[in-house]
C-alpha cells in the first residue's frame, strides 16, 4: 500500500468521523438548548448543524456523484483539513459543554 492508498482511506475515516461527530454534537446541542435556553448553546449547536451539512455534501460530492475528486497530489493535504474539522467540532464541544469548575 503506497501513500496515495493510505490518504484514500483516512479520507473515507475522516469523512465518517465529521459526519458521526457532528450528528451527535448536534443531537447533544440540540438537547442541552432545550433544557437551558442557553443562545450561546444554539450558536455552537448551529455550528455544530454547518459541519453536519458540509459532512454531507461532501460524502454525496465524493461517493454518490462525481461532482468532487480530490487529485492525488492533494490527497494528503485534503485529509489534514478533514482532520482539522474534526478537530474543531471537538475543541467547540470541549468549550461549550465541559464542566466549569
């Protein structure tokens, strides 16, 4: 398996991780708004729904249609910004919705 390959995968992960994230921050945001009422919650939360819909669109650009392709010379730095998504979406929940002390 050379690196082209290997990109190629962490890209599915990476684009299921986004999706699976981002669908349960929205799920947890959306249930934490309700009890609080809290408008900061509703703004990370729609955050949260923005990442959902370019988790989306992406996937149908890349698996159902052929709408994206990602050069191979690319792939790697397409891949880095996937993770810095994910990496965001955590950092946001981590922010919003940890425990003060």
């Amino acid at each position: 398996m050379d690196l082209i390959d290997a990109a190629a995968i962490l890209k599915d992960i990476l684009v299921g991780l986004l999706i699976v994230l981002s669908l349960a921050l929205v799920v947890i945001g959306s249930l934490s708004y309700r009890r609080t009422g809290n408008p900061k919650v509703r703004m990370v939360t729609a955050a949260f729904a923005m990442f959902l819909l370019k988790g989306l669109a992406l996937a149908v650009g890349l698996y159902l249609t052929d709408l994206v392709e990602v050069p191979r010379e690319f792939a790697g730095s397409f891949d880095l910004m996937l993770a810095v998504d994910v990496v965001v979406l955590l950092l946001l929940y981590l922010a919003l919705f940890r425990k003060g002390r």
